[in-house]
C-alpha cells in the first residue's frame, strides 16, 4: 500500500529576514557551541527563501440608489467594508483585513 503525503499550506507570515538572520548571527558569536556548518545553512536557508508578494488593492466607493452621499468603501482585493461615507476617505495604508497595501481607487463614482 503506497502512502501519499499531504501538504497542507501554512498561514504565510511577512517577517524581516534581516533582522531574523541578524539574531541567529549574533547568538552565532556569543554561543560556546561554535559550528561553522550549521550556521552556513541556516544563514543560506535564510537568504534563498522564496520570497511572498504582498497583495495589493484600492479603495474603491459604491454608491446606493445613484445618490453620492449614500455607499460605502471597500478593499477591491477582499472586498471588506470599512466606511460608509464618501467624504470619509479612507486614510489606512493597508487594508485590515487582508493586508494589501492600498491606494484610492480611480472609481470614486462621483
């Protein structure tokens, strides 16, 4: 009977891999337990990880019943809701729900 693995995909984290890279280097120097080999391949490991793309997206306005003043905001990658109105442009970088970086959208529908 032949056994096939699963992988399941993991939550995909952005962290800063220099910082990391500099903690391992550092207890690498003040650590009694010196190994050359095993420092190497961490540090390689490190460098050569695939890299992650952060999303991004817009802020985009709909408007209900054709009147401008009535709608909402929402990030065109997840589509979550964040304002209600359109004088109230959203001032996040990033979206809180799915993370993308954002920007205003060119659809502002009024």
């Amino acid at each position: 009977m032949q056994m096939t693995q699963v992988r399941v995909m993991a939550e995909v984290r952005l962290i800063d891999a220099n910082i990391l890279k500099e903690a391992i280097t550092q207890y690498y120097y003040i650590s009694e337990l010196k190994n050359p080999f095993w420092f190497r391949l961490i540090t390689d490991y490190i460098d050569n990880a695939p890299t992650v793309e952060q999303p991004t997206g817009a802020w985009i306005y709909n408007q209900y019943d054709g009147n401008p003043k009535i709608g909402n905001w929402h990030c065109s990658n997840c589509r979550n809701i964040v304002y209600g109105w359109k004088f109230q442009k959203p001032y996040y970088n990033f979206c809180p729900n799915c993370g993308a970086k954002m920007k205003i959208g060119d659809n502002d529908n009024g």
